[in-house]
C-alpha cells in the first residue's frame, strides 16, 4: 500500500513536469471585473462569459484573462482571438 502511494505520487510529479499531458475539458470561473462579477465557462472548447459585452461582440476582456491565465491548458481556440 505504502510502496503503490509513492508510486503514485512519482506519477504525479512527473506527470506534472508535463503540462501538455492535462488539458481542462469543462470550467466554470468567475472572473472580478471593476465593476462587478462575471462568470467565465469552457464547453465544448470555446470560451463565453455571462457579460453583455460578450453577449453582443462574442468577445469580452474576462474571456480574454481567462484564456491567457489557461492558455497551456484549454484548447488552443477556445477563444475568438487567442493571443490578442
Ligand atoms: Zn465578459
């Protein structure tokens, strides 16, 4: 038993050296803006968020933190402009 956590936790710092081996398939994070809250969601591998600003340009500054913040672990177009 002992001997099988050590192996695990080996895994794990391996696997952790490794980003590239996780990618973050469903989230839900909620981002302080300035002025108030707004929740950030990946489905399906696209970035949206619950602001207006989304709602009307399909791109806003929350999608945007968040994808710079992940970007080793979201798919590489979960935003509308990645990098920008
Ligand atoms: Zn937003």
């Amino acid at each position: 038993m002992q001997s099988s956590l050590h192996g695990m936790i080996d895994k794990a710092h391996r696997y952790a050296e490794q980003p590239e081996r996780v990618q973050v398939a469903r989230l839900e994070a909620v981002v302080r803006g300035d002025n108030s809250d707004h929740t950030v969601t990946l489905t399906e591998g696209r970035l949206s968020c619950d602001c207006d600003h989304y709602q009307h340009e399909r791109l806003c500054a929350h999608v945007l933190t968040v994808e710079r913040l992940l970007k080793a672990f979201i798919p590489a177009n979960a935003a509308p402009f990645p990098g920008s």
